[in-house]
C-alpha cells in the first residue's frame, strides 16, 4: 500500500500547486481498483475504460477548482466513479427499456465471461456477486477484493463504521448461501 | 467467509488476465491523454497572480486539511479554546480579561469575555450548587443587559438581547429541574431568580438604549428602521420573558410555603406577600409608562393635521393664484403622494386610537387587580393573590403589543410624510413659479398691447417684480 504521507503530499501539490505530474502518480496508483470497480459493475471493457477516464478528469477538476475540504482521494475517486456508473445504467435502463435493477444482470453476457479467461470457479464467484443488490456487491468488492478495511470502506461509502460491519457480515452470508445454490 | 471464497476473490485483483484488470497499454496511453488535457488549464491556473495577499494561508489552510484529519483539528479547536479559557481564570490574564469585561458583542475581545464567562459557570457547576450556577447566569445576564444599553449598533443590541433571553430561560429551566428534585433547593434557586430579575426588568426598562445609526442611502436607512422596529419587539420579549420567569418563581415561593415544604428560617408567609406586592407594583408601574408612552405617540399624530393643512393650503394657493383649473402632471403626482401619505397617516391614527383604549381598559382592569389582591394577601390566600397578577400581567402583555403597533405605525408615518414634504415643496415651488410668471408674462403682454395699440408713442411699462414676492409669500405658508 502506497504510503498516506506520499499521498497526501502529491494531494496537496495537485491541490495548491496545481501539479498535473503529481497528479499523474496519484492515477497511476488508483488506475486499477477503479477500473477493476467499474468493470465489474459495468461488465464492458469500452466502457469501463471510458468512465475510467472521465473519473480521473471530474477528480482533477474538482481538485483545482473546488475550494471544500477533500477528505480522502479514495473516497472522492470512488463516488465519482459510482456516480458515472449510475449515470450509464440510467442511460442503458432508457434504451433496454427495463428497470434500472435489471441491467446489470442482462449486461453478463457469455461474452463478458469469456473475456474474463477466469477458471470456471472464479467464473462462478462473478455470477453469484452480481445476483446480489449493489451495497453488498461494493462491499465483497472492497473488502475481498480490493482488500479495503472496515473504516476505509465506511469513508468510501459514507456509512459509519458499525453499519459497514454489518452489510459486510450479511453480504458474505448472502454470498455464501447463492455460492451453496449453485 | 471460507477460505477458498477470500482466496479466490483475492486473487482476481492480483490476476495478470485481462478483463477484471485494465490493459496496461491502455493505461500507459490514457496516462499520457489525461497529462495532455490537464496540463494546459494547469499552466492557466498557475500563471494567474495571487490576487489576494493571504495566499500563504490559503495554501497553509488546505495543507492542515490534507494532512490533518478532521478529528484531530477540531480536537486541536477545542483544546486551544479550553486552554485559552483556564489560561484565562488562572494564568491571570487580568488587563486582557478586565479590557474584554467591557467589550461589546462583535468587538476583538467579546470572545474573550465569554471564554471567561464560560469558564465561571463550568466552575461553578462543578464545584457549586445549582443556586449558585444560577447565580453566575444572572450575573451574566446582567452583563447582557449592559451591553445591550452601551450598543452602538442595532446588530450589537439584537446580539446582547437574544444572549439575554437564552440565559433567562435557562434559568427557567434550572427552577423547573430543581423542582422535581429538592424543594430546598427549588426555593433557594427561585429567590435568587425573583431578586435577580427584578434588577434585570428595572434595569432593563430605564435608559433604554437609542440606537443612532443613519444613513443617507434610502435603502440602508430602511432598512435601519425597520431593524430598530424588530429591536423594540424583541426587547418586549425579552421584558415579557423575564416577567413570567420572576412569576414562575414566586409561584414556587408560594407552593413551598403554603405546602409547608420548608421551615420560616429559609422564608417567611410575609416575606412571600411582600414579594406579590412588589411583582404588582411593577406590573401597575408598567402601565403607568404605558399610559405616557401613548400619550406621547398620540401627540404626534396632531403633527399630521398640521403639515396636512399646509400642503393642501399651499396646494390651494397655487391653483388659486394660477387662475386655471388645468393641472399640471407634477401637482398630479403631487397630490397621488399626498393621497399615500393619508392614507399612511390614518392608518397610524387609527392604531393610535385602539391603543389608547387599549391601555385605558389595562389601566383600569389594574386599579381594580390592586383592590383584590391586597384583599388576597389579608386572607392568606396567596395562590388566588398570584393569579390575578398574573391575569394582570397578560393584561400589560397585550397592551404593551398593541402599543408597540402604533408607535410603528406613527412612526412610519410620519417617514412617508417627511419624504413627501420633501417632494411636495420644490414640486410646488416650481409649478407657482413656473404658473405665475407665465400669468405675469401673459397679462403683461396683454397690458403692452393695448398700449400700443391706443397710443403712437412707445412706453415701457415695467414688469411688476411681485412674482418673487407672491411666489415667497405662498412659499412661506
């Protein structure tokens, strides 16, 4: 884990300097877990990679321009990346003509699962994530996944320590009982 | 969760396998894009000169909040605060805290005065009684009502009355916890509050402040008035508050003793008849001032028959002396103001009439609250005694209310009425000038040709030079 002190320090170069390469450090290190979390929302490679990028601009610009306190990049990185993805589900929900929840579920297609070149029980691991409401499915991805603590995922999601305990203990009982279906 | 689950959802992040994890030739190209478009505006932004001399602790301030957790810097906040505050109390900060007892709310050292009053009531909670917390809050109301007559603003007056009623009713408060706990205790703290805030009213009520803010903006001046209008209201309030606070606590006099809940050497069936009697002599000296106060509201108003008469005598002298019944567009607008202004003007009057009565029927119900009061106190029945001043006092409440809309009403109207004086004069200065010289002009003229006309030889007829003349005589009506 890159060290919060190095973090903070580009953070505040981006911030009072303006520093587009001190910017460009903190991409390379956040890159992955937002394409990985986008991805795994979105199950298409285009437009993971292009949310991935219009993410990382709103970030700049909100660092530049916004005089509010940034309390954590990750969390700043990660809302802004949720917020884009629900944006591209309303869009698909309008052009699929089906309810927002439905359109992750239609986006797993064949094709997303051979893509992933994953073996067949990683493979199932990903369907029975994505059978899940969206809270658990960010918090197994964060937790498990991106091996994000408690706290870390409470700044993320802007719920308090307690509750985040909780929906990770009832995502991964859920997790296990569709994981024992099938 | 199993092992093999962790495991495996572990290893999809560190997996080299494309799809779940971004292609690192499209990380390496969208890299670049992303410095290409963010460069430019970074240049833009870094070549704007500092425009404001505290840049550094703009820059110091984002710094503290990236590197300093927001935890950590309220905790800092608060620490410094209390550290100022016992500084303050042992630290013998005497000629700061002795500059800041006088300071007034919004000055430098107001903050200061109240980290040192804070720091007296913590330790008087701490280490006091409930009585002598309340003691401490009394002594800062005081201070608030200081303040508020030392005000050089209606801001400042507004700040030291709202701060006043805030520990008024925290005193409120203290008697009515006090009661459900000790009855010594509710009856030590309801004589402090009775003596205290009988101070505060009359101290309240004498020298009240004139605030002398003025403004030759029209919007500002407005706006002045009517925040001085909000001030009396508030400060009624404040009077009202206070008032039912020393009543509640005469209440809990009179239940202790009637009920026998303590003995004669914390306070005596005299001493709490005697207490009545004081509460109804305010009550019945407010109405006095009452009475005045209309009086004096309602003399003004005869000023609007005086300026009315002399705007319509002036007004009448012009058509008069015009010699026509045409009207010019500015008398027009003249008499439209003139019509506002009336209509301003009655409508204080007739508030003032309400008001009048108003307080005639309070002062009356009050002559007769005296009679059956003392009646009260002969027969013991102390209870019944404290009703009816109470009754007296939502009599003076109501009063006072109905007062305080009049003397609004006056003096709006008497604003409207200055401001069209104002207007009216020049206006009709210029349409008797204006009307009388062409009258003179004309009739001259008239005079001129009919000379002539009859005569062959030229005479020059001078130009009567009364024009100033009547022009002043109307003038100076």
């Amino acid at each position: 884990m890159k060290p919060l002190l190095t973090e903070k320090l580009l953070l505040y170069k981006v911030r009072v300097k303006k520093d587009p390469e001190a910017f460009a450090k903190l991409y390379d290190f956040y890159v992955a877990p937002i394409y990985r979390f986008v991805y795994l929302k979105l199950s298409n490679k285009e437009d993971a990679e292009d949310i991935t990028s219009e993410v990382f601009i709103k970030t700049w610009n909100y660092l530049i321009k916004e005089e509010k306190e940034i309390g954590s990049l990750r969390k700043l990185l990660y809302t802004i990346a949720r917020n884009k993805i629900i944006d591209v589900y309303r869009e698909r929900a309008t052009k699929m003509e089906c309810p927002l929840d439905n359109v992750q579920h239609e986006l797993y297609t064949d094709d997303f699962k051979k893509t992933i070149e994953l073996n067949e029980e990683k493979n199932q691991l990903i369907t029975v994530i994505k059978k899940m409401k969206h809270e658990y499915q960010e918090v197994i991805h964060l937790k498990y996944i991106e091996g994000l603590s408690a706290t870390e995922i409470a700044a993320i999601l802007d719920k308090n320590y307690t509750n985040v305990r909780v929906i990770i203990h009832r995502a991964t009982k859920k997790l296990k009982e569709l994981s024992n279906l099938t | 969760m199993s092992k093999k689950f962790a495991d495996n959802l572990k290893q999809m992040r560190a997996s080299k396998i494309s799809g779940i994890n971004p292609d690192s030739t499209w990380v390496a190209r969208n890299r670049a894009l992303l410095l290409s478009q963010i460069s430019e505006p970074a240049k833009t932004a870094q070549n704007e000169p500092a425009t404001e001399k505290s840049m550094f602790i703009e820059n110091l301030s984002k710094a503290m909040q990236i590197f300093v957790s927001k935890k950590v810097l309220r905790f800092a906040r608060a620490s410094l605060t209390m550290f100022l505050a016992i500084s303050v109390t042992v630290g013998g900060w005497t000629a700061t805290v002795s500059a800041a007892n006088s300071s007034l709310p919004g000055e430098a050292l107001y903050n200061v005065k109240m980290a040192s009053e804070g720091t007296e009531l913590l330790v008087n909670k701490m280490l006091g009684t409930e009585e002598d917390k309340v003691t401490t809050i009394l002594k800062h109301a005081s201070n608030r009502v200081d303040e508020f007559q030392r005000s050089k603003s209606s801001e400042q007056a507004n700040m030291a009355i709202q701060s006043l009623k805030k520990k008024i009713e925290s005193t409120g408060e203290s008697l009515e916890k006090a009661g459900q706990k000790s009855p010594e205790e509710a009856m030590a703290i309801a004589k402090v509050i009775e003596e205290k805030t009988e101070i505060i009213l009359t101290s309240l009520a004498t020298n009240k402040t004139e605030i002398n803010e003025t403004s030759t903006n029209v919007d500002t001046a407005n706006r002045l008035v009517e925040s001085h209008d909000a001030l009396k209201a508030e400060v009624v309030i404040a009077e009202n508050l206070i008032q039912a606070t020393s009543i509640k606590a005469v209440e809990v006099l009179i239940q202790n003793v009637e009920q026998q809940k303590i003995g004669e050497e914390v306070i005596t069936k005299e001493d709490v008849k005697q207490t009545i009697a004081r509460k109804l002599d305010q009550l019945v000296s407010g109405m006095s001032k009452l009475d005045v106060e209309i009086g004096v509201v309602s003399s003004s108003t005869i000023q609007f028959d005086i300026a009315s008469s002399t705007i319509s005598t002036v007004l009448d002298t012009a058509v008069k002396e015009n010699k026509t019944t045409e009207v010019s567009t500015s008398t027009t607008q003249v008499v439209t103001e003139a019509k506002t202004g009336t209509e301003t003007v009655a409508d204080a009057k007739a508030k003032v009439e309400v008001a009048t009565q108003k307080v005639d029927e309070a002062s009356k119900k009050a002559e007769v609250a005296v009679t059956e009061v003392g009646a009260l106190i002969g027969q013991n029945n102390l209870s019944a005694a404290l009703e009816k001043v109470k009754e007296l006092g939502g009599v003076k409440q109501e009063a006072t209310a109905i007062v305080l809309e009049a003397t609004n009403a006056v003096s709006n109207a008497i604003d409207v009425q200055q401001k069209e004086n104002v207007v009216i004069v020049p206006v009709q200065m210029t349409t008797v000038t204006t009307t009388l010289s062409q009258i003179i002009s004309s009739t001259t003229n008239e005079i001129l040709n009919s000379v002539v006309g009859n005569s062959t030889s030229t005479k020059t007829i001078s130009t009567p030079s009364s024009t100033s003349a009547v022009v002043d005589k109307v003038g100076s009506r």
